[in-house]
C-alpha cells in the first residue's frame, strides 16, 4: 500500500508505471492536494515585490470555495453559499466525481 505523500505524487505527476487498481484514500489525497495548493497561494501571494499578489489571492479564494464545496455533497444551501460569493475574480468550480471533471461557473459582466 501506498502512503499518502506518494499517493498524492501519483496524482500530481504521472508515475511511470501506472496502478493497477483504485486509491482507497481518495478524501485525504485530495484534502492533502488542496492543502498543498493553498499553502502554495498564499506563499506566492506574500512574496515581496509580488505583482500577482491579487491574482494569487483570487486563486487561494477559488480553492477555498471548492475546498468547502468538496467536504460534502452538493446540495442546494451549500450551492446557493458558494453562488452568493461569485463574482469575476472569484468563480466557483464544482467537481462531478461520477465523470472525473469540473465544471467553472464564472460571473460575466455584461455591458
């Protein structure tokens, strides 16, 4: 069996040889993933003389939404909390784990 950190390797770079069977972990390597990712936005976020520093901040946000989002099911109060935060630099990306994909909902200003 795998520990976590090599999991979580396994699902970041492709090994070069593939499992021949599925995770049996799948919620921690993936609270472990986002963590990383979190951990990595707000480091580059602080760096100084960072002219990025919003645009890391509004990604750190993003994986904080889907972060909450993907601790539970999706239903409708979880939904309509992430929605009433939408806005163009904060869109909300909601995981379909029955196909393995995302799907970004982005609020677009219209003119």
């Amino acid at each position: 069996m795998a520990t976590l950190l090599e999991s979580v390797f396994n699902h970041l770079v492709l090994p070069p040889k593939l499992p021949g069977c599925r995770d049996t972990d799948t919620e921690g390597i993936e609270h472990n993933v986002l963590t990383r990712l979190l951990q990595a936005c707000e480091t580059l976020e602080s760096l100084p003389s960072q002219e990025l520093g919003d645009t890391w901040n509004s990604v750190r946000q993003q994986l904080v939404v889907f972060f909450d989002l993907s601790r539970g099911s999706l239903d409708q109060p979880s939904l309509i909390s992430a929605f009433s935060g939408l806005s163009e630099s904060c869109p909300v990306t909601l995981h379909i784990s029955e196909q393995n994909c995302a799907i970004l909902v982005r609020l677009v200003q219209s003119w």
